[in-house]
C-alpha cells in the first residue's frame, strides 16, 4: 500500500502561485512598474539569457530606490534595484513550508522554481493569508461535522455506534466504501476469526483484512492517520484510490471476564474519495486525527457499557442468565402475553441433595456439577427459551409460546438429561423440578409465577426427588411451616449409601441365579459373564465414569434375566425360530424388567436392560426406539452381547472368528449398532490384541483373559 506525499493546507504549491511575470536584467525599471501595473502584481521575476532565476524586483524595491534618487527613475536598470539571489522554493514545496521560508527570510514574495531553476510563479504573502482564510474555514466546517457526529455517537449501545461509525464517518470524508476493522490477535484464539468487522459496500474478505493488518498494510509506521493508494487485491474488488485510514484503539473489546478491560487495536479504512479532496492532505489529516479521538472514546464507553450490562444480566459461575436478566424478560413475556393472548411457561429445577455435594466432595465439585448442569439446561432448551440462575442450585426457564404438556416434555428430557452427567469420584445427580403456565385469562396471578413454580418443585421433592411436576393449585403454601432439611438430607444420604450395598448385595444374588440358569446349557455357559467384561471394556473405551460403568456393568450381569421366561425348546432350537416362537423370544427383555420392576435400586440398569436389543436404525425391540434415543448403556450391550455370540459356538452354528466378528459389527454399524459403540469395540480389541506375544492369532478367551487381569 504506497503512501500518498503529504500535501498542502490546501492545494500543492504547483497550483498556488500566481503567473509568471519575468524581466531582463538590463531592462529599463519603469518597464517593470509598468508590468506590474499591468498584471497586478506585487514582482516581477528578472531572469538571465537562458531563462534562470537571477533576481526579484517588488514595489517596495522601486519606491526604495526611486525615493532615494530624488524621485526619479531617469534612466535605472533592473540590475539596479532587484534583489540578487533571492529565496525561493521548488515545485512541490507544501505551503506550510512556503510559509515558514517567507516568515524566515523576511520576504513578502517567494519564486517557484522548476528542477532547471526556470521560474514557474510567484507565491505572495497575500497569497498565503488568502489560503490560510480558506484553511481556517475548513478546518472550522470539519471540526462541526465531527462535533456532529460525536453528538450522533453518545449512544450507549455498541452495535448501534458501529453501525454510525461505517455509515456517517465516511459522509465526513466523503468516501465511496468503509470498513471498520479489529483483528483478533490473541494467542488463545489462534485462527479464530476477526473481533469486529462492520463494512459499508467494502467486498474485502476477513482473511484479506487480517493479512492486510498483520503486514502493517493498513499504513502503520506508527501513523495514526494515513492517505495512500488502495492496493491490487482491494482495486479489484472495487476499491478506489486514494484511501485513508485511521488507527483506533478500543478498550473492553477484549479480555476475560474480571480482567482489565484490554485494548485492541484496529483501523478504520475508507476509500474513493473524490478527487478535489484528495489535494487537501493536511485538512484530511486534520479531520482524521479529530475522528480518532472521537471514535475511540466513544467506541471504548459503549462497549464497556455493553460488557457491564452483559454481565449484571450473566451468572458468572455459570455462564447462563441471571436472576436481573429472568425478571426483565418475564416482564416482557407477560406484556407480549397480554397483548396476544398466547401462553407461556416458567419452570424451576434445583438439583437434590447439592448441598451434601458440597459437603462431602468440597465446593470445587460442587462448582463443577453447577456449571455441567447450567450448560446440560443451555444444550436442551430452545434457543427461544430464557435460562437463568435463581440462586445457589435453582434454575428458572421461560419458555414462551408453550402450554404445559410441552413444558413438562421439554423439563422431562432435561430430567434424564441430568441423570446421565458423571462428575468426579463418580459421583451422578438428579434434579426437581415444577412446573407452571400463564394465560391472561388463567388462574394463576403473573405476581406468583415463580412462587408457584417453586411450590411446585419442592412437591416434586416431598414425592421423592428426580420428578418433574405441574402446579395444579392444590399444592399448599406452606406458610409458617419450617422443616429441617439438613437433617433429612442427612438421614437420606445415609440411606442412600445402605441402599448402594444392597443394590450389590441383590445384583450378585442375581448373578448367582443367572448363571445357575446358563449352566443348563453348554451353549450360553458364561455368555453373561462374557458379555458384562467386553461391556465394561467398551465402557471404559468410550470414557464413561466410574459410576457409570458400574452401571453398566449390573447391567449386563442381568440383562438375560427374563430369558427364564423363554421355553428350552425355543432357546435350543438348533434351526431358525417361526413367527410366533421369534415373538416370544423377543419378550425376555420385558420379562427381564418385569422381575425386577420393583426394585427401586436399579432404576438405573433397568432401561439399559429393557432396550438391549434396540437397534440403532429403529427397527429393533420392544419399542422400536432408534439412534441415541437408545440408553446408551443399552448401545454397549447391544455391541457386547452380539461380539459374544458370533465369537461363540451356538446349536445352529459354529463360532467365528475374532476378525469375522469385529468386520461384522462394522458392516453393521449405523444400520443395527451405534457406530461410536462400535469403534470403541475395533480400539479396544486392538490394544489387547497388541499386548499379545508377536505373531499370535488373538482368540475370546486371551480377550476375557485380559479383562480379567485388568479387573484385577
């Protein structure tokens, strides 16, 4: 990008001086009054026989000389009275410089001269205080327009001021094309795009502008007020020269929440400036070093403005809404709601027993749990939905437009959303939640909505916590009840650790009965044992938690329970099975959960149970669910069980082999298995085949032999 020379107050000097008037050395000095007389001009130039400057001759050079003869010209020459060798000044000479010289010299009159010392014209002392005239007047209408725009820029919203900023600056420049440009230049943001762009019928891409900036193309130097030519790349794209820009700096646009507000610096570029003010280089930079000013103050107000107002409306643990933010778009909803008679609703979760999270694993945890819960809600809502922080472990949504079927589905997803997160130690969750909606016409008085929805919630906890219920108006106030809940948190959780050892206690009681009914059959010997340790390997293989891999692992320790229910010539019949004898066989999942339905303990293994035959295309059994509304423990076994049966003999047909199976789950991937199930099975198999010894064919019973040494 080549810099423009900078120019005059005004105009370049080349167009400033008045016409050349010259004379000869020997000529007569009443001929050169009488040029003067008749140009109107203050001097006349003398040159020699070739043209070159030799002298001035002004009026007060003729009445000094003609004073001090008595009056009488009589017969002088102009050698007589000019002035030898006077001060002069090159084409190309800005007028602040002219000026300086004549103020130096002490002369009212200053020769242009040409690279040849030819004289070109002649720049008076009139000549500058007219062009100063102009210049004041100038500089006097830019600085209005600026005092205009600033006026235009008090706006606190920031978007709104770089709108202003693109539309009404180039006005002042009366430029074709803008773009207001600040690069993203920090190191943890490498290769993200750029922190502000706002373009006005500029077609520069952002990579283009990133580059520009990165190679000071922009101008630079230190300069904060640039004019020079567009470059290539931008005239192709309908950039017009010349082009100024002008170096911002704006505080708040970046830096982490709690810092100080940190600087960054861009460029406001402006193009196609119309000819007639691209001479005025010194009025250009004076326009734009007054934008400048004016510009970063007013920028970096708005968007600090803008960074307090996004904070007072963020929980900054979180990173969701905060209680200020909830209350201003409640107030909203119900004036749309009002207006057009449309619902909405508003729901409250708080997860149970938080505060012995905090107790027993330390506020870190408690911390961490907090901020996977908040985005698990921001993963799950509409992007229409409002989800604040209330306090401590409340949450509130609003979600306009919704009746409350819609609101309990979307809470219940939410729900089993929540079950599914495992935090450190292992350690799971639920959440409450309640429920209730508004209509103008509704009984429920838009002052005790969140009331409701929290009377609501702590009815979900009264009935045993991990539920979702609705408001439905009988649910009492509870006023001057106070309940120590600390105590009952404490009793529940020591219950809850009595129920964890009897959950173990009764699954190994299962196993026992599990495998008791395998051994009646050579074929199915061990197949539940198998299935539960490549169950667990996948497990571990697809990172679950601890937690959840024991779930995982109950599971499939259980998952052939209601095969008791199958008839023995159905289970061993060597050839394929009719109609009616695949439908029976495919109730063992539901007999499965029908006997251990009402365990409440492995509300968590059940499903995982009921849906291991799902498949991913949704064509499976018993219900036919598909991709991942598949309990992904469910997935696994489905990997799991299917790996151990091709790899095992059966009555209708011999084993496989380990490779023939693995290239059969992938066949089979995205059609009857999860594909990520199914990879984690080809990495698993694949580190323990590579534990072998060299040249060993890998074979079941090295697998389970491995898991078992790892369990160990």
């Amino acid at each position: 990008m080549k810099a423009r020379k900078p120019r005059g107050l005004i105009q370049d000097i080349v167009k400033a001086p008045a016409p050349v008037v010259t004379i000869r050395r020997t000529a007569a000095v009443h001929d050169a009054a009488r040029l003067m007389r008749d140009h109107h001009i203050g001097a006349v130039v003398v040159v020699e026989e070739r043209g070159l400057l030799v002298g001035i001759v002004t009026e007060r050079d003729l009445v000094n000389r003609v004073s001090a003869d008595g009056g009488d010209a009589g017969e002088l020459r102009v050698a007589q009275v000019m002035t030898p060798d006077p001060a002069s000044c090159p084409i190309g000479t800005t007028m602040s410089d002219a000026q300086e010289l004549m103020m130096s010299r002490g002369v009212r009159h200053l020769p242009v001269v040409d690279r040849q010392g030819r004289p070109a014209g002649v720049v008076s002392s009139r000549d500058v205080m007219a062009r100063q005239v102009e210049t004041d007047r100038a500089m006097r209408a830019a600085a209005e327009q600026v005092a205009k725009l600033s006026t235009c820029l008090k706006s606190l919203d920031f978007d709104e001021v770089v709108q202003m900023v693109t539309s009404r600056v180039p006005e002042i420049f009366q430029a074709a094309r803008s773009v207001l440009f600040f690069p993203n230049n920090r190191d943890d943001d490498a290769g993200g795009g750029p922190l502000l762009v706002s373009r006005r019928r500029c077609a520069c891409p952002d990579a283009r502008l990133c580059a520009r900036h990165a190679s000071a193309e922009f101008g630079g130097n230190g300069k904060d007020v640039v004019v020079a030519d567009v470059p290539p790349p931008c005239h192709r794209l309908g950039g017009e020269s010349p082009a100024v820009t002008v170096s911002l700096e704006i505080a708040g646009l970046t830096g982490a929440a709690g810092a100080a507000p940190a600087a960054s610096r861009g460029v406001l570029c402006m193009c196609g400036l119309p000819a007639d003010v691209t001479a005025l280089g010194d009025l250009l930079w004076y326009k734009g070093t007054l934008i400048r000013e004016i510009l970063n103050s007013n920028l970096t107000n708005a968007r600090l403005y803008q960074q307090a107002r996004h904070d007072s409306m963020t929980d900054m643990l979180t990173k969701v809404g905060s209680r200020r933010l909830f209350e201003a778009k409640l107030e909203a909803e119900l004036a749309r709601s009002r207006r057009y008679h449309r619902p909405f609703c508003v729901a409250m979760v708080d997860l149970d027993y938080f505060k012995l999270v905090n107790d027993r694993y330390g506020h870190a945890v408690g911390d961490e749990v907090l901020c996977q819960f908040a985005q698990a809600l921001a993963d799950e809502k509409r992007d229409s939905d409002v989800l604040a922080r209330y306090g401590g472990d409340e949450f509130l949504l609003l979600m306009p437009e919704t009746e409350t079927p819609g609101a309990l589905s979307a809470m219940e997803r939410i729900r089993c959303r929540t079950e599914s997160l495992v935090f450190p130690n292992g350690l799971t969750v639920t959440v409450s939640g309640g429920v209730v909606q508004f209509t103008p016409d509704g009984a429920v008085p838009a002052e005790k909505l969140v009331r409701f929805a929290d009377l609501a919630l702590y009815e979900a906890k009264r009935k045993g916590r991990n539920r979702i219920l609705q408001w439905s108006g009988d649910t009492p106030e509870m006023q001057g009840q106070h309940v120590d809940q600390e105590r009952i948190d404490e009793l529940q959780l020591r219950l809850a650790d009595v129920s964890a050892r009897s959950k173990e206690v009764f699954v190994q009681s299962i196993w026992g009965l599990v495998q008791a009914l395998e051994a009646r059959d050579k074929y199915t010997k061990s197949h539940s044992e198998n299935v539960m340790r490549y169950g667990v390997g996948l497990a571990e293989t697809m990172g679950m938690r601890p937690g959840e891999v024991d779930v995982v692992r109950r599971a499939a320790m259980i998952h052939d329970i209601g095969k008791i229910g199958v008839p023995d010539n159905i289970l061993r019949k060597a050839g394929p099975l009719t109609d009616d004898e695949r439908l029976i066989m495919q109730q063992h999942p539901l007999i499965g959960v029908g006997i251990l339905d009402q365990m409440r303990f492995l509300e968590r293994e059940l499903p995982i149970v009921r849906h291991h035959h799902e498949r991913w295309d949704g064509t499976g059994y018993p219900d036919r669910l598909a991709d991942t509304a598949i309990p992904l423990g469910a997935r696994i076994l489905a990997v799991a069980d299917s790996f151990d049966a091709i790899t095992s003999d059966r009555v209708y047909r011999r084993s496989r082999s380990i490779n023939e199976a693995l290239q059969i789950l992938a066949d089979e991937a995205g059609t009857q298995f999860d594909p990520n199930a199914v990879e984690a099975m080809l990495r698993w198999v694949e580190s323990l085949v590579a534990k072998l010894p060299p040249g060993k064919e890998a074979t079941p019973a090295d697998l389970l032999g491995a898991c078992e040494a790892a369990a160990a």
